[in-house]
C-alpha cells in the first residue's frame, strides 16, 4: 500500500508542478480570517467580481482574526480580515515570514443594550453591572434588578441576547464578561432578532442585547441604555454618532483589513480590490448591518494605502477609545 | 410452540388431578409473555426514538427548505449577501469535483490493498499489525485526517487548499471503510470456488479476477458507495485544510480559456457542508432557510447514493452465474 501511495504521491507531485507555473497567471486574490468582517468582505468581493465581469476571481475564508493572520504571516493570502488590531505575537510572526502589511480600518461593530421603553430606572448601566448580570456566576442566581445594583427596584430581571453560535455572543461576552463565549445560559437565546425585541419590548423587566443597525429600526418600541466603561466615564448613548467618534466603548470597535504590501504593489488587482474596498465597503457594511467609518476616515485611509503606509497603529496591543482618523494619523509600527 | 406445551402440561396436571399446579403453570406463562410483550414494546419505542427524530428534523428541514429546492437559481447562482439572490452553484459543483478525486483515489487503492491482505498477504506479525492499523483507522475522528493532510498534502506536497487535497483527504477518510467491506465480501466467498479455480490450473491472479472480484463487486461498491455518502457530510477535515466560504466561480473547465487538463485539482473551492454551515451562522433567517435547503440537497445525495448501492447490488446478484 505504501509503494503504491509513494507512487501517487509522486506522480501528482509533477502535476503539480506542471498546473502552478499556470495557476500564477490566473487573477486571484485571497482573503481570510475574521467571520465578523466577513459579511463586509464579502459584500465588497461580490460586487467587485460583478464590476470586473468574473475577469478577477476573489475569494474569502473564515478562519477567525488569528488563524487569518497566521495564514497571512506565511504569504498564504493578500488580505487578511480582522475584528482586533493586530497582536504582539502576530507582528513577530509576519516580520519571521518576511510580509509587510497596511493596516485599513474598514467599518464599526457595535452592539446595543436594550431595555423596555417604560423601564425608568436602568438608563445608563456600568460595563460592571452589566458582567454582574451576564457572567456564568449569575446563572440562577441573580434573577432581581435589585440583585445587579442597589439603586435599581425589586424587579424581575428578565434577559435575553443572541444565541452562542453568533458572532454577537462572543463579541458581547468578550467585552462585558472578558472572556469569549463566557455567558450565563439561563436567559432567552435566539438567532433571530425579531425575537429578542418582541421579548424586550413586551417585559418591563426585560434587557436584551443585539447588533446596533438592529436596535436603530426599532427606536420606537426599545429603550437603548447608556453605557459606562466605569464608574468615572461618562455614560454614552449608543448613536451612529458616538460609535464613529469611538467613544461608544467597549460595545463598539473598528473592524479592519491587513493588506499584503508587495501584493498591493506588485499586483494591479489587489490594489484594485482595496481601492474598490475603501470606495464602497461603507456603503456596503451599511447595508450588511454595520455602521460605516465617517467619510473623512476612508479618504485618509484611501491616502494611506496609496502612500503604502505599512504597519499597526497600535503597536501589539488592542486599546479603546482612540477615533479612527487618529489611528489613521498616527505612525504605523511594523 | 407455547400452545402444544401447554397441553401436555395440562395432560400431565389433571392426570395428577392438581389443579392449583395448573394454575401456577398458567400464571407463569402470562408472566413470561408479558415480559416477552414488554420487550418488544421498548424494542419498538428504542427503534422509534432514532427514526421518528430522523423524520421529524427532516420534515423541518424540508419546510424551512423546500422553496429553495425547487428554485432552479438555488442551483445555478453564486452565494450572496442577498439572500434572494443567493445559490449553491459553487459549493455542488466543488462538492461534486471533491467526490470524483475521492472515488478515483479510494476506490482502487481500497480494493486493492484489500484483495492484498485477504488473499495474498502471508499471515504473520506484520499483517496482523496492518490489520489491526485498517480496523482502528475507521474509527479515527475526521479532524485527525484534516490535520495530517494539512501537514503532507498542503505543506510537504504543497498541493495549496485545492479540490485535491480535499479529495484525497477525503479518500484517506474512507479507505479504511472500503478495506473493510471489501474484505468482508471476499470472505463471504465459499472457499470451494477459490478451490475449484486453483484446482483447475488458475493463477491467484486468475482467480481474484475472474471469480472473486466478480462476486464481490456487489459488496465492494456498497463499501465504496458508504464510504462516500459519509465523505459527502465531512466538514471538519475539509475547514482544516482551507476550503473557502466565500468564493463565486468555479473552477477551470479542462481544454477552455487556456486551461490545462488538470487545472481544477488545483483551484479554490467550497462544499456545500461549509456553505449550509455559513448560512446557519447568519442572523437573518432568511439564509437559515437556504441553510435548510442546502440540507435537504446533502440529504436527498445521501439517499440516492445509498438507493443507488443497493440497486447495484440487486443487478449484480441477478446477473451472477459460475
């Protein structure tokens, strides 16, 4: 069986050969990485291939920020999806591999926490109060309003939020809780939206959590709650507003693209593709329910890409708070 | 059975003239059929958990999914972040693509490696240990094959993530299930053909050709037919080596636009597992429901090449005569 196998292994080894001198003559651009940025991405990669007539040919994976950037550190692919900066040992892997890249914020992800429209006494909560509420701990056991905070009444707590399959989930858990897909499961879990807003909007007890874009078409039978990073910050209201300025923190952050320097530079139709990104990913990210960057942040993050402006503006470590045109400024480290 | 028993007993009770014996014997049988009918009731109910739940997901899967189904576009567009406007065409057409390599690959490194260490092989210490190694195989879970494949056919083959290496992983998936029911049908050969056969001056090789092949071909298929409708639902083994969830072509068709012949071996592509799995993980429900429609299309696969199996099966055995 083994000879046979070497056999096999051998002769398609040559075919192989053979077939990749004429594969790199085909136009195909390689994306992977984050499923949050995904939806954006492949919006953007539909529409290019139907403006190109099929002539390029793009394609887009899901192997989450970390195992996009581990493909993209080998050269494996042009662009690279991620709903994080990327991280200290990320950086190290890509100078090991030799890749430089250019950093593109390309829309918000922001999440509302919503509560019902005659609920007078949760308008604006702390990140604390919120963990105390949704943290595995509080799993049958906090179950009263009066239970998160002293300030609020003897009331019920009813919950509900997005099922652990989605996106939504980890983002939530990670920046309320801290840690991905850490939740209570006691709570009213669904994948559709509808669900939890009927839910929220017919419970005076009721808090419910879900995409922004979401919450913006139902203003009318929801009440967003305002939130605080601690209990010094301010309390802000979730808007298209707050999220762009990046003050709406940590229930909304910047999703972005790593770009493959020497593609970028040596091939005509990745520029092309990130060209056609910045042109129209926040019309676009819009459209797959997300909030786009203001149009000031895509001009200059149009300028940095023609400039080739390589490297992270945040050095290795994620941080809150900083608006986009400030990241866009700021010097790139590699 | 019971009945005749039953008489004698009684003959032999009011020849004793005990009646309360006869009773005690009455009552026992009523126990013991009812222990009896108690049986084939939880046998019945252990039976009707795993169909009535089969059913029942597939009744849901085919309400959510039906309109998909019969969309003629569902077939022949490309995934799209309208859900209106989305389709498979992409993920059968790699699906399909990913099959054939597996089929050309299993099918005779199976039943050769098969016929090998069934009428070949010398049994010593060796074999047994291959042997052993083919029975455990089958028992591997599928991400462990992923994960070697990823290793040898991506990196140390550098085959890239192309229909190739999905097909072959695939194959080294089912080969151990081909070896083992393609063994399976060679013993169930009466040894007094292979006898006859040697008897009459044949060649090992004359007899696996012309007398055990023939006769196993039934089972063979249906070993090579399992081992595909169980490749056909993979996904874990085929998102470890990289198949794509986005992609809108397809892969080069032979001799067209300057394409090689082989050129499709080494194209990007997706399987419908992967794209059922993206539009499950969506929040609208409206791709849930092309989810479902994704569902039904591995299921009714999965139906007919199993139908087909055992189709063959029946033709084959028809047609044998020594």
């Amino acid at each position: 069986m083994s000879v046979q196998k070497t056999a096999l292994a051998a002769s398609l080894v040559a075919a192989t050969l053979q077939a990749s001198v004429a594969f790199g003559a085909e136009k195909i651009i390689r994306i992977d990485g984050s499923s949050t940025v995904f939806p954006v991405t492949e919006a953007v990669a539909e529409e290019f291939q139907k403006a190109k007539r099929g002539e390029i040919k793009v394609t887009v994976g899901i192997s989450g920020t970390g195992g996009g950037f581990k493909k993209f550190c080998r050269g494996e692919t042009d662009i690279s999806n991620a709903s994080r900066p990327i991280l200290e040992a990320e950086m190290k892997a890509c100078a090991e591999g030799g890749i430089k890249y250019i950093e593109l914020p390309v829309a918000f992800d922001a999440l509302t926490v919503v509560v019902n429209p005659k609920n007078d006494w949760a308008n604006e909560m702390t990140v604390a109060e919120l963990k105390k509420m949704w943290e595995p701990d509080a799993q049958g056991k906090i179950t009263n309003w009066n239970q998160v905070s002293p300030r609020f009444p003897d009331r019920p707590l009813k919950l509900a939020g997005p099922g652990a399959d989605s996106g939504t989930f980890d983002y939530f858990t990670e920046a309320v809780v801290g840690k991905a897909k850490s939740s209570r499961g006691d709570y009213l879990a669904s994948e559709d939206d509808n669900v939890l807003v009927q839910f929220v909007s017919a419970d005076v007890g009721a808090l419910g959590y879900f995409g922004m874009a979401y919450y913006l078409e139902n203003k009318n039978r929801l009440k967003a709650v305002k939130i605080k990073k601690d209990e010094a910050s301010p309390a802000i209201e979730p808007s298209v507003e707050t999220v762009n300025k990046g003050v709406y923190v940590p229930l909304s952050r910047p999703i972005f693209i790593y770009v493959n320097a020497d593609a970028a530079e040596k091939r005509p139709e990745v520029r092309e593709f990130v060209e056609f990104y910045l042109k129209n990913g926040g019309k676009l990210a819009k459209e797959v329910g997300y909030v786009d960057l203001p149009a000031t942040a895509y001009e200059l993050a149009m300028k940095n890409f023609k400039a080739r402006k390589l490297g992270t503006a945040f050095g290795g470590k994620p941080e809150v708070g900083v608006t986009v045109e400030e990241l866009l400024k700021r010097e790139g480290k590699l | 059975m019971a009945q005749t028993a039953l008489d004698e007993q009684r003959k032999t009770a009011s020849s004793e003239g005990g009646k309360s014996a006869l009773l005690q014997l009455r009552q026992g049988i009523v126990r013991r059929r009812r222990w009896d009918l108690f049986f084939a009731a939880v046998g019945f109910v252990a039976t009707m958990v795993g169909v009535v739940t089969l059913v029942v997901l597939f009744i849901d899967l085919i309400l959510d999914g039906y309109e998909h189904v019969l969309r003629k576009e569902f077939y022949f567009n490309f995934p799209s972040r309208r859900p209106s406007e989305a389709g498979i065409y992409s993920s059968w057409v790699g699906t399909a693509l990913v099959m054939l390599v597996t089929f050309v690959a299993a099918a005779p490194l199976g039943v050769a490696a098969a016929v090998y260490l069934e009428e070949y092989a010398p049994k010593n210490w060796l074999t047994e240990l291959i042997e052993i190694n083919v029975t455990n195989l089958a028992a591997v879970p599928s991400i462990v094959y992923g994960l070697l494949a990823l290793g040898l056919f991506v990196y140390i083959l550098n085959f890239g993530q192309s229909i190739l290496t999905a097909g072959l992983t695939l194959a080294l998936m089912i080969l151990p299930v081909i070896i083992v029911a393609t063994r399976e049908s060679l013993r169930s050969i009466p040894v007094h053909i292979r006898e006859a056969a040697f008897a009459c001056g044949a060649t090992r090789w004359q007899v696996v050709k012309d007398h055990l092949l023939p006769y196993a071909s039934g089972g063979i298929l249906t070993g090579v037919i399992i081992g595909m409708a169980r490749a056909i639902g993979e996904t874990a083994p085929v998102i470890t080596i990289g198949a794509l969830t986005f992609i809108a072509f397809l892969p080069p068709i032979p001799f067209q636009n300057g394409a090689g012949a082989f050129e499709w071996l080494f194209s990007p592509f997706t399987v419908l597992p992967i794209q059922m799995f993206n539009w499950l993980s969506r929040p609208q429900p409206a791709f849930h429901d092309l989810a479902a429609g994704v569902g039904i299309v591995i299921i009714v696969a999965t139906l007919l090449m199993n139908g087909f199996a055992i189709w063959l099966r029946y033709r084959i055995r028809q047609k044998l005569t020594w």
